[in-house]
C-alpha cells in the first residue's frame, strides 16, 4: 500500500528542513488570503504578484528560504476554510507533488476537525498505484502536520487507519484481474482480517453449494476460476449495536453470455470495488478498537462466458429458498448480494448496508462522484449525514413498489430484471435487492437496510481531482468508517 508515514508537531513550520511547505489559502475579496500561516506572512505578497487567487485547488509553487522548506506550495480552497474545503485542498496539492519526499503543512488552526481533516487530505493524495510501472515519481513519503493540537487531539491513529483502509481498497480495485480473481481475494482478505484481529470463514464452491449461496455458486459457475463467499466478524468484548456490511465482489465481469460490448468490458476488473471498501472498512474499524460488532461479507465471483456458465432463463436457487429466473447474466451482482442479504439477516443485526458497483443507471442519474444511496429512511438518513460529513456525497434515490411487479417470472419468484422496456434500471436492482433482506425476529418489520450504488463514484477514470487521482477512489470506505464510529457511540 502507499501510505505515507505521518506526524503531528508543534515546532513551527516556517522552519521545517522539508522539501515542501504546504500552504493553504482561501479566496478574499482582495486576493489570496492564508489560513493560520505565522511564519510565512512574506509569501502573501508573492502570490498577488504572481495572480494567485486561492481558488479551489489553484497551487502555486515559490522558492524557499534557507534553513527552512526548498520550496513553498500554497493550495486555494477557495471561500470556504471547513474541513471538507482543506481537505480537498490538500489533498489536490499533495497529489500533483509526486517524486516530493517530504512535505510539512502548517494549520494553526482552531478546530482540531479542521486540522486532522488536512492531514487525511494531504495523505490520500499521497496514493499512486505503481505495481506494473517502471518509470513511475514515486510519490510523497513523509507528511507532517505543524499544529497546535497534540496528535491524540487531532486523531493521528483514526487518520492513518481510514488513510490505510482507503489505499488497500484502491490497490485491490486497481489489481489486473489475472491476479486478483475469487480465491486469491479471499487470501488476501483472510490475511488482512487476521493481522487485525477479525474473525473470517471462507466458502468454496463446493461449501457454496451445500449451504445453499445459488446465487453466488451460479454467477461463479461459468469460469476456471471458482467462486467464493468470506464472512469477516469483529466482535469485542461488550459491543451492544451490531451491523453488517455486504459488498459485491465481482472480480472481473464479461457479462457472462449476455456479454458486454468491447468498450463496456474494459474497466471490469473494478467491479469488485464494494467487497474491497467492506473489507478495508472492517479492517480499520478493528485497528480503532471500536466497540461495535462488524459482521462482513464479500460476495466474490468471476462472471465469465463458457459452456459451464449460466444461460439465460436458467433459475437460482438462493439462500433461504427464493428462485429467481435468470433473464440477463449481466445482471450479476444483484444475484451473489442476494445469498449475502439473506445469509446476514439470519444473524439479526441492527442494521445491513451493502456497497456495490451495481448497475450503469447510477451512472447515467447521479455521474461519477455521487453514490446512490436507497433503504429504510431513517437508516438512509444517517449513512447520509455520515457521509457527507467526511465529503462523500450521496443522493437519496425511492424504491417505487410499483417496480416489483416488473420482477414477476413465469417459473420462478422473481425475474434479476425486466427486458425489453426502458425501466429506472438503479431503481429495480435496488427493488430485487430489497426482497432479501429478512425480517427482525417476532416481527414482521424489514432489518433496517441501506444500499450504496457507487458504480460511477468506485473508479475515476478522468483526470484526477482533490485527493482523488485517476482510477480506484475507495469510495464508502470513509462512509463507512464513520458509520461503525457513530453507531458504536450510541
């Protein structure tokens, strides 16, 4: 993983022996005006002869004095000084300083929300994915934070966790399918659950098809290279709210025979993006010590064309017993999530969120940095506070009733979706995912859900922005995090 390492000091920055003093400036009326930057008040009028105005993610390099930084950058926020406006800031100067060593912000700032929200920024903008490159800048290996909050009060653990947890998920997402597929996934997740101390239980096809998991053992069924369902369980002494995560862990989608045109299938190896941000979350959450139980699972299958694979009109048997009829095989992840809803109803918990790159409407509706976001509506309100409390943004989307009966088969319960008319196409999935979430015990009350369709916002494939580059962003992993942190307070 690339993760930079990070301190907190109180020493003043102006006199860091770093390569780079980062700066942060806002938009003022008369130029650019910089946030809790003693030591550095002679470098103000440099940037208004220069024409820097502290717009957002606006960097500006100066030469350095001696003694102190080689070189200062100052980042525009652009109006706002929160958290979410540092944040982005540094993080998009961070990013574009590649082949830098070392870089020391100041932040004399008087919210250590703000502060620690610098930090995280600029450390997610250290990310670069350099495993198949041989000529790569190697990117930012040393990070301080000139503050004058010592690093309890800022969080330095919270920060170097959810930094880790967001670069494992990108570097999983970003990994060639040839070496990432179901068995080497679970491996990798057996190991970084254990170094935590998370629980985990591995599934192979054979165990798949005993317990029953149909949905996951069909879509599998159709590549050399088997299927396999991970539960991860962290459980400390005392914990009294437990929630599940479910993530979808499509490792590479052809669309099986229904399958995708060239253009659609490149990109496909990403589609896994929601069992890595489960699994990654569920690791931090252990690092932090939360006082929560965290159950997860990681649907995990390569959705392949072959004369073993599933065919359309082809039923699935899921867990619990429900049939659906397989009209698009395309239309995969709805089904591995489905044994997974069910399997993490059985053991009650207060609450299931699953993550999924689900399905292109989301990308057609919402673009490529909003997730959708539909369930039960006061869980759906909380994942969305939560969210946009650490800047992830979301968009709370309806589950149409009149949508279910677009689902109906001849043969079996239910259809994975409606050919031959324009449907709401985020909306059905969510609708089909929604039939298999269980019921609480000695009621007839669903288990409070969520789903997060992050199909756009799980890989960037433009030009990177704030302290997201261009491929795998970990997106919900943030979300999630924050999730577990609120809901082990209560």
């Amino acid at each position: 993983m690339t993760v930079p390492t990070l301190s907190v000091t109180s020493s003043p920055a102006a006199d860091a022996d770093v390569d780079v003093a980062l700066l942060v400036a806002t938009k003022g009326a008369d130029g650019p005006e910089l946030i809790a930057a003693d030591g550095f008040e002679w470098v103000v009028p440099q940037l208004v002869a220069l024409g820097a105005t502290g717009a957002s993610e606006e960097l500006t390099r100066i030469p350095g004095h001696e003694g102190g930084a080689r070189v200062i950058a100052v980042v525009g926020a652009g109006e706002q000084s929160d958290a979410a406006s540092v944040r982005r800031a540094a993080g998009s100067a961070v990013r574009r300083l590649s082949s830098t060593e070392s870089v020391a912000i100041t932040a004399a700032v008087d919210d250590a929300e703000v502060a620690a929200a610098l930090l995280e920024g600029a450390a997610l903008g250290a990310y670069a994915y350099n495993e198949y490159r041989g000529d790569a800048k190697p990117p930012v290996a040393r990070i301080a934070l000139h503050s004058g909050f010592a690093a309890d009060e800022i969080g330095l653990e919270r920060v170097r966790a959810v930094v880790a947890a967001v670069a494992r998920t990108k570097d999983l997402v970003n990994a060639s399918p040839s070496e990432l597929y179901p068995e080497t996934f679970a491996a990798l997740a057996v190991e970084a659950a254990t170094a935590a101390g998370v629980t985990s239980k591995v599934w192979d096809e054979a165990a798949l098809a005993t317990d029953g998991f149909g949905g996951i053992a069909g879509v599998g069924q159709g590549s050399s290279r088997g299927p396999r369902l991970v539960r991860l369980e962290w459980a400390p002494d005392g914990a009294s709210t437990h929630v599940a995560f479910v993530g979808k862990g499509i490792t590479f989608d052809s669309g099986g025979l229904s399958l995708k045109p060239m253009a659609s299938m490149v990109g496909m190896k990403t589609d896994m993006a929601g069992a890595a941000a489960v699994l990654s979350s569920i690791v931090a959450i252990a690092e932090l010590g939360l006082p929560i139980r965290v159950t997860g699972w990681l649907c995990l299958a390569e959705n392949m064309p072959s004369g073993t694979a599933i065919r359309p009109n082809d039923v699935l048997r899921i867990r619990g017993g429900k049939t659906v009829e397989v009209v698009n095989t395309d239309a995969e992840g709805r089904l591995v999530l489905a044994d997974a809803l069910v399997a993490a109803s059985e053991e009650q918990p207060d609450a299931i969120i699953d993550v999924a790159t689900l399905t292109g409407a989301q990308v057609v509706a919402l673009g490529h940095r909003i997730t959708g976001l539909m369930g039960d509506d006061e869980l759906v309100a909380r994942v969305r506070a939560v969210a946009d409390a650490v800047d992830e943004t979301t968009w709370p989307m309806p589950l149409p009733a009149d949508l279910l009966p677009l689902l109906k088969s001849d043969v079996a319960d239910l259809m994975n979706t409606k050919l031959g008319m324009t449907v709401p196409g985020m909306l059905l999935a969510g609708v089909f995912l929604q039939q298999f979430v269980g019921k609480q015990d000695g009621s007839e009350e669903r288990i409070p859900w969520a789903h997060l369709d992050i199909a756009g916002p799980g890989h960037n494939g433009g030009a990177g922005w704030g302290f997201t580059g261009t491929g795998a962003t970990g997106a919900a992993v943030r979300t999630l995090v924050a999730l577990g942190e609120e809901l082990s307070a209560k």
